[in-house]
C-alpha cells in the first residue's frame, strides 16, 4: 500500500508587525497580520526565476521551522518575531534544491494563520527564551564582576575550560562546535545564531549601566551564549557536554590577587 506523502508547512517569519522585512526594505510593504486567508502577489516579481535582480525579488519561505530567521531581514535580531504559516502558488523553486532543500520561493503565497513562534529558537525554544529572558540578566553582572576581580585568573581559568574543560565535562570550544554541528543536522542552524544575539544583547542591557571592562562583557557574552545554547540542546546532550556549554566550574570563586608588599 503506498504510503500518503506527510503535508508541507512553509513558514514565513516577520517583526512583530506582521510585515515582511526585505519588503518594507524595498518600499513594497507587504503585512502578513493583514492578509490571513488571503492570496497576495508580490508586488514587484523578478523576470528571471531564481535569480535575485533585488533583496526582495521573492516571497521567500522555509519548511524546516529551525531556519525560518534566517535570510529575513530584520536586523538586529529581536524578540518577540511573528511566523506565519503560508501556502505557495503558481511556479515555485529556489537557487539550488542540492544546496537549499528547506526553502522555496515563489511569487504569489496564500496567508494560512499564524502561528507559536516559539519554534522558530529550535524545538526547545520556550525553554530557550526563559534562560534569556530570565537567567542571563541576572547572572550577567556577576559573570562581569567576576571577571573584574581578579582578571589575570579568570583568563587563565577561561584558557582552561576553553581548551580542556573538566573532569566532569568536555572543553567549551569542543561543545561549541559539537553545538553548531548539531544545529545544522537538526536544521536549527539560524534558530542558534538568534539565540546567541539575543544573549549577547541581553547581557548588554543588563551590564548597560555598569562599569564593567570590554573583556568582561566580552566573558559574559560567552557564558550567555554557552548558557542559551545549552537550553536549546537539552534533550539531545548529556551532562557531559551541556555543563561544558555552560561553563560549569568557572562560576566558583577565585582567589583574591594578592596585595602589595
């Protein structure tokens, strides 16, 4: 008995306006918020399928939900973003089935509904966002006091969980790339860079009236990241290599330097 083909979702993110970035870009607004249930031709299609003549030559959308941030337009990256389930119609492809088989492109869509936008941060993505919203800000000013105490150790600490990590957990550079390889198997390659930025400027409105010095933003900025990213692997790593993303071991107290004699 032949097996009936699962049904595609295509997704389409937008700021929380419902308008498609690169259209707005581009002077031709289109506001999917407006249009649900609707058929919507592009406003200004391209004469040559698949080639980009601008930044907004076509309704561009993606059926891995991981990747819907990515090529969007909206910059910097920002939370909350809206994502919208569409139907393409009429004559549909993209620049390369080998090299993009998630996304496709077309000049005419049909607004489904919108949709829980949390998936778009990966299938743990509440998760995710809770760790940003609500960890990180209160951890970021001590990660950067730490750093500021006594900044020759905690370099030298850093050096170490970077390069070799612990006796309970792997190294943070090894985590890390394990972390995007595993995003990218998982299509949430553009789910992870959001999360990072949104960590990164979570820890520069937290530490936004603080004196803290470049390079201790700059070891916050990891331990948030390492933080967040862990959050958005939780059910696929063990201990090992989550603790290792998080830095585990660098948030127990380092000696005073010694004063001067």
């Amino acid at each position: 008995m032949a097996r009936t083909p699962k049904p595609v979702t295509w997704y389409i993110a937008t700021p929380a306006d419902g308008i498609i970035e690169k259209s707005r870009r581009a002077g031709t607004p289109v506001n999917l918020a407006e249009s649900v249930g609707q058929v919507i031709d592009h406003p200004q299609p391209c004469a040559n399928l698949w080639f980009d003549e601008s930044e907004f030559s076509y309704f561009r959308m993606v059926k891995r939900v991981g990747e819907a941030l990515e090529d969007t337009g909206i910059c910097p990256g920002t939370w909350p973003v809206r994502l919208w389930i569409v139907e393409p119609l009429g004559v549909t492809g993209n620049w390369s089935q080998r090299h993009y088989p998630y996304r496709l492109l077309s000049h005419q869509i049909r607004v489904i509904e919108e949709t829980d936008a949390h998936p778009a941060l990966g299938a743990a993505g509440r998760d995710v966002l809770n760790v940003i919203q609500q960890e990180i800000p209160e951890r970021a000013a001590r990660w950067a006091a730490d750093w500021d105490a006594n900044p020759e150790a905690m370099r030298d600490r850093t050096w170490d969980w970077e390069q070799s990590g612990g006796r309970t957990c792997g190294s943070g550079r090894w985590a890390d790339s394990l972390a995007m390889a595993v995003s990218g198997n998982h299509r949430e390659e553009a789910a992870q860079t959001w999360i990072e930025h949104l960590a990164r400027s979570t820890v520069d409105q937290a530490l936004a009236d603080t004196d803290a010095s470049r390079m201790a933003r700059c070891y916050a900025y990891s331990r948030a990241t390492g933080h967040a990213v862990a959050a958005q692997h939780r059910n696929r790593f063990d201990p090992y290599v989550l603790d290792a993303l998080r830095g585990v071991g660098l948030d127990t107290p380092t000696p005073a330097p010694a004063a001067a004699t």
